[in-house]
C-alpha cells in the first residue's frame, strides 16, 4: 500500500499538556486509520507550560502503545501542515460538549475556505473526559494530589506537572 493509498489522519491541538480526554481521542482515531500524526501547534501568541520538546516527548510516552501513531510538531496554518507535510487529507478535531463547538465550526468553515479538500472529522472525548482541559489541569494541579490528577492527565504526564509547578513558585 503507497502513502497516498492509506487512510491517513492528522489530530491537532497544543497539548498543553496531553490529558486523558486527548489520549482518549488518539486512541479512537488510531483504530480508524492507518497512520495518525498528532500535530502539535506551535502559536507564538501563547505562552505554553511545556516547551514544544517536552509537549513531543509526553505526548509520545504516552501514546507509545499505539503503534501507528507519531508525532510531530508545526507551525502555521493546520490545514497546511495537514496536506503538505503528512500528505493527508483528513484532520481529526476533539470537540467537548458545547465549550468548543462554536469556535470549531468557525476553524472548520476557515479550514475548507483554505484547503477544501481537507475534511474535518470531529470526535467527542468519551463522557468521563470531556469537561477536562488543559486550562483546568494547570488550575487545579497545585492543589491536587497524584490521584485525583489521575482523574485528568496520564500518570506519565504528572511529575512533569509538578515539576513545572514548582519552577513557577
């Protein structure tokens, strides 16, 4: 089977850091292509928590088990990324009840304007993961301990946390 042959898909985000509602995500997806890249997006008007070397390294600790998953980071517009670097034409977009549905549908119409021959497929975290998110993490990870972050992100992913807890007190 050539690269234009397999189901490619592309799953993008900040990952800022990777919770279980992505990991959920990943998992989904990777049972519905061949080859999924997480594309990690690299904005430079956010201030990430994570450089983009460690966002890379937690999100591949912590998908190693799916065998057709890879990750890479980009910069500039999804859509872009999407065809000219992993010659795909599917992009894979997490979606939590409600709180994203508007700004998602606004990207997606954008997206087509860009490249319409990139379709958009949503997926909804599964229920136990879709109120988590990267902002939540970062509020309540200096209050919680190891086993109620368990609850949000994947046990890879805190010690990490605290460590970059500590380094802003």
């Amino acid at each position: 089977m050539s690269q234009f042959d397999s189901r490619i898909a592309v799953y993008t985000g900040s990952f800022d850091p990777i919770t279980l509602g992505h990991l959920n995500v990943i998992e989904r997806s990777s049972r519905l292509v061949d080859r999924l890249i997480v594309g990690i997006g690299l904005h430079a008007g956010k201030e990430p928590m994570f450089t983009p070397e460690e966002r890379v390294e937690l999100v591949r600790r912590t998908t190693r088990k799916f065998p057709n998953v890879e990750v890479r980071t980009f910069d500039g517009l999804a859509v872009k990324f999407v065809r000219e670097e992993c010659q795909a034409r599917v992009m894979i977009r997490g979606v939590r009840p409600l709180t994203d549905i508007a700004a998602e549908f606004t990207m997606t119409m954008a997206n087509r304007q860009l490249d319409p021959g990139i379709e958009t497929v949503f997926l909804m975290a599964d229920e136990e993961f879709n109120h988590i998110s990267s902002s939540l993490i970062k509020q309540i990870t200096p209050i919680a301990g190891d086993d109620e972050l368990a609850r949000f992100v994947p046990w890879d992913v805190i010690e990490e946390l605290r460590k970059k807890m500590a380094g802003k007190g």
